[in-house]
C-alpha cells in the first residue's frame, strides 16, 4: 500500500516526503537524536487526524505523533518507516467557559498565555520553551515547568480533552462533568502517556486569574546545602508561584552568553523566587544571606532582566555543545548530598575515557527537580560526546538519583532516551501493567513504537 498516496487523498491535510523537507521533524530539539526516514502528515481538523491514523492502521505503519518537537528524550523522533504526525496545525482555541478554554493540541504555551493574559486570567504553565511547545505536547508528557509550586503539573491545569484512538475513533471528553465517577478516568490516564495510547487533539485548559503584581527575588546562596536549607523559609513568602534553583556555574555562563555580567556573586547557588504580591515584609528574608546577595525585581521592565539568569540557561548550555540532558528528581533531604555524588560520577567517568565533562546544573527547587546537562570538554569532535560515552554518563546520573530514592523522570517523560531505566525505578510488575494498558489502548502497537518500553512496540 502507497502509505504517502493515502494519506494525499485525506482532505485537510499536507504531506511531506522530501528528505529536506522532513528534516526538522526527525530530530530532537537538542541535536542528539535522530530518527529516520519518514513520511510527515500535517491534519489541520480532528476529522483528518482520524483519517491519518486510519489509513496508517490499515497499512501497519507505525504513528508518531509531534507538537512543537522541543522535548528533550527523543520521544518524538520517528523510527524509519514511521509517519510523524504534525499536530501544530490544530491551531484553534475557543471561549472560556466555567474556567476553562478549549485549545487544539497544537496551540502553543505561549499563545494560550497571550489569550489567557488578554482576559486577565493565566494558564499556569511556564516552560522555557513556550513559544513552540504546544499543549498538546504539554498533555502528552504532563509537563511541569516553573509554577509548578502554585499551579501544578499540566494533570492539574487539564479538565477535559479529545484524543483519536489507535483505530481512528475519535474519544471525545472534553467537556465532562465536574463530578463524574462514571467509570475509569480515561483523560487522566492520556495525560502523561507520551503519544503511546492515543493522539491527542484538543485540551481543555484550566485558566486562573491572573495576578495584579510580580516579584522576582534572586539570593546567592555561599553553597547549596544552605540554598535547600532554606526552602522552608521560602516557602512562606507572599502569593509565592516559582521557587527555582541553578548552581552558581551556571549562572555565569548564562552571563557569559549573554554579556550581561551577573547583579550577584556566583560562587554557590542562586535561588530564584517568583511572588504573586510585593515583597511588602523585607523580614520574610532576613538572615537567609546578606542584603548584598539579593536582588529583587519589579515591572515589566524588571523582572525579565533578572529572570533571565535562570530562564535562558538552556539557550546558553545548547550554544556550547550537544548536551546531554537529564531531568531527575531527589527528595529535598537529600537533595545537596544528591548533586555532589551525580558530579563526582560523571567526572569519574569522563576521566576515564579521557575526554573532560562539564556540569551544569539548575532546575525547579520546590520540587526537588534537578535538570542535570553534562558538556563535553573543547576536546569532544563536533562538540559532543560518542555515543557509548554518553550512555555511560547517563547511568552515573541515573544510578546515583535512584540510590537516593529519587526519580529518573521528574517532567519531561521517559521518550526513547530512558526507556531501559522505569523497570529499574518502578519495578517489573509495574511496567508489566503498564505494557498490558498499552496492549489493550493499541493492540497494533503502531502509535508511538518504541517509547516507554524497551524491545520494540
């Protein structure tokens, strides 16, 4: 069957085969990983997306589906032979109602925060990446991101959504009632599932009000034992929305990059609080560290200028090499003790193969979140490690997270690039039931192959 001449039958929808054209949606957004050769459908209705999946089904191809392509575990990246289905063409978003807006899956963060702010309101999810990541994308891996200390997971913002199944049915649930103990939870189980069960199409998004006033509070901690030692403190500030974290190191290179030289030492950690309220109570930080290691930010003017020592910390590490990108998370009693023992491994084992690491670590301190991104030394050809040096590296990471009760995907899911490690956190009876929920989503096992679960579909 002619995959390619079917799918160009389908009314609303675009194909695209050349090997130039595709190039973007067969690599992930970090540069390492790549898959192959593939046909990429771009539906912009629910109806074309179903039609996809049908005739994908028909002939036994396997289904990828993508948003914004800026996740950072190769879990959207095809296997040869795949279709990549583009979901930013379902672009539409709809009114608020009861707190909520319908947004299709390829609405990006950015935009449904524009529409929300528009309104007065917000929709509580803040990545980095917002100008491309898309909602659906957001629901597919239950993205966290900055806020999730005040507004949760996506799993929290998330009321409803609509999803085509493996066999082109379309499951409608984006409107469900408030209380409904009607059966399984069949949303809560898409979101989080990583394109593996269904396609998801549109989402319905909590909106909150927005709030009249922000700070942003930077403090430079000497080191990040007393960083995590005073999460309590911070905990009680006013209307408090992000509590962020990056080692000293890490800061000065975002300086570096962007040179504009840092209002703060950076010789330990900076922790990075976000208020929905003025800073009105100045005793809130008093003997947390010295009046000269804190800055604090105010306006719209303001607050990008100092935030932006945290935010654009993946810009600058991804202008140095190809990283490899580990998102973790560790219990805060550990956390401290946690860093060090993932520094010490990494260096051990890049000395031994002779070729330097550089660390950089930051990440969302309330949650115990730790985005660890390991660069190679000036030495590394094409400024990246080998392969088998790289899998190396992410054991050292992962097995010193786990030995600490941590785990090896704190937001940003399982893709390809870990799929070996959730039997190692989770247990095998656990992944079992979890390939026995995928068998019975998607008996096929075209949507998604090769994610989540080693051995193929």
């Amino acid at each position: 069957m002619d995959i390619g001449g079917a799918l160009r039958a389908i009314t609303d929808c675009s194909v695209l085969a050349d090997a130039d054209a595709v190039a973007g949606y067969v690599v992930d957004w970090t540069g390492r990983w790549r898959g192959g050769p593939a046909i990429v459908a771009r539906p912009r209705t629910v109806e074309a997306v179903a039609a996809v999946v049908r005739e994908c089904a028909a002939a036994g191809v396997p289904v990828v589906p993508q948003g914004g392509n800026t996740g950072l575990v190769a879990g959207a990246v095809p296997p040869a032979g795949a279709v990549v289905l583009s979901l930013t063409g379902l672009d539409a978003i709809g009114e608020v109602s009861d707190g909520a807006v319908v947004a299709g899956a390829g609405v990006t963060l950015a935009a449904l925060e524009s529409f929300a702010a528009a309104r007065g309101l917000t929709c509580g999810l803040s990545l980095a990446s917002g100008e491309s990541a898309t909602v659906g994308g957001a629901a597919a891996t239950n993205a966290g991101g900055a806020e999730v200390v005040r507004y949760g997971t996506a799993r929290a913002r998330i009321a409803g959504l609509r999803a085509v199944l493996a066999d082109g049915v379309v499951l409608d649930r984006r409107r469900p009632p408030v209380k409904d103990n009607t059966g399984y939870d069949l949303v809560d189980q898409l979101v989080g599932s990583e394109g593996t069960l269904a396609v998801i199409t549109d989402v319905t998004w909590r909106l909150d009000p927005a709030s009249a006033h922000r700070t942003v509070v930077a403090l430079a901690f000497p080191s990040l034992p007393e960083a995590v030692a005073a999460v309590p403190a911070l905990r009680t500030l006013p209307g408090l929305r992000a509590l962020e974290w990056s080692d000293g190191a890490a800061v000065a290179r975002v300086a570096a990059h962007l040179d504009a030289p840092a209002p703060l030492p950076t010789d330990g950690c900076w922790v990075f609080a976000e208020l929905d309220a003025p800073l009105e109570e100045a005793g809130a930080l008093a003997g947390l560290v010295p009046d000269d290691r804190i800055a604090v930010a105010e306006g719209a003017e303001d607050i990008p200028r100092l935030w932006r020592y945290r935010a654009r910390t993946t810009e600058a590490v991804n202008a140095a090499g190809v990283p490899i990108k580990l998102d973790v998370g560790v219990p805060l009693a550990d956390f401290a003790e946690a860093q060090e023992a993932v520094v010490r491994a990494v260096r051990e084992v890049a000395d031994g193969a002779g070729l330097p690491v550089v660390p950089v670590l930051f990440g969302h301190l309330a949650e115990g979140n730790v985005h660890v991104n390991l660069l190679p030394g000036p030495s590394a050809p094409d400024r990246r490690f080998p392969e088998e040096l790289a899998e190396r590296l992410e054991a050292a990471v992962l097995e010193q997270v786990l030995a600490r009760g941590g785990t090896v995907s704190a937001e940003h899911g399982i893709g390809r690039a870990k799929r070996a490690w959730p039997a190692r956190q989770r247990g095998a009876e656990q992944v079992a039931l979890m390939r026995r929920i995928k068998a019975a989503w998607d008996p096929s096992g075209l949507l998604n192959p090769g994610v989540l679960f080693e051995g193929g579909r």
